[in-house]
C-alpha cells in the first residue's frame, strides 16, 4: 500500500511497504505524479515485475564470489591465478555475512566486469 505524505509547502513523499518486496519510497514535486508512480510500481508488483530481493539478503558474499568464480573467472586471461585469490577471499569471516546486494547477473543489469 502507498503512503503519500506532503513534505514542506511543495513536495509530496511516497512509500510503498508490501510484504515480500523492498521499501520503495520517492519524492516528488505533484501530488499527481506521486499517485502515478505508486500505481505503476504496485501494478509492477501485482505482476512480479520487480526483482524478488528475498533471495539476495540470502545470499553471502561467499556465494557471490563463488559464482563469480565458476562463471567470470574462466573466461579471463590468467584465471587460475583469479581463482587462488577468490578462494582465499572466501574463507575470511567477513564473507560469511549476508551480503544484502541483489545478484547483478540475475537482474539482467549490464555488469562493466562482465562482458
């Protein structure tokens, strides 16, 4: 459900908080075009249009590391070498954590690394 609130004499804030999806929020000059925009991202939602996002606050930088590992990796000059270093990388504590970043491969995003 979207919550509009009036920010100051002329801005409009918008938060759209759903179960199984990210907080969304923006804010805008038009009340008119803050009502818009919650209707276009909750009809995005209705059509799990949005990327699910459950699966990356799973995900450690160690899974990450390793998928990049087994998929970038191989196709870089001197790879054996990149594979040492990420395996290295994976067994310190800070890679166990959550990583709380959406998967750039899974969100279809042009990745500047990955060709």
């Amino acid at each position: 459900m979207a919550t509009i609130t009036k920010r100051g004499p002329r801005s409009y804030h918008v938060r759209i908080r759903r179960s199984g999806h990210p907080t969304l929020a923006r804010t805008f000059d038009r009340r008119e075009d803050a009502r818009q925009w919650a209707r276009d991202r909750e009809t995005e939602m209705d059509r799990g249009n949005l990327p699910d996002t459950l699966e990356a606050r799973r995900t450690t930088l160690a899974d990450a590391l390793t998928e990049y590992r087994l998929k970038v990796t191989p196709k870089h000059k001197g790879a054996a070498e990149e594979a040492s270093r990420i395996l290295a990388m994976t067994k310190r504590r800070i890679c166990q954590r959550s990583s709380n970043f959406p998967q750039l491969w899974s969100l279809k995003i042009p990745h500047p690394l990955v060709n």
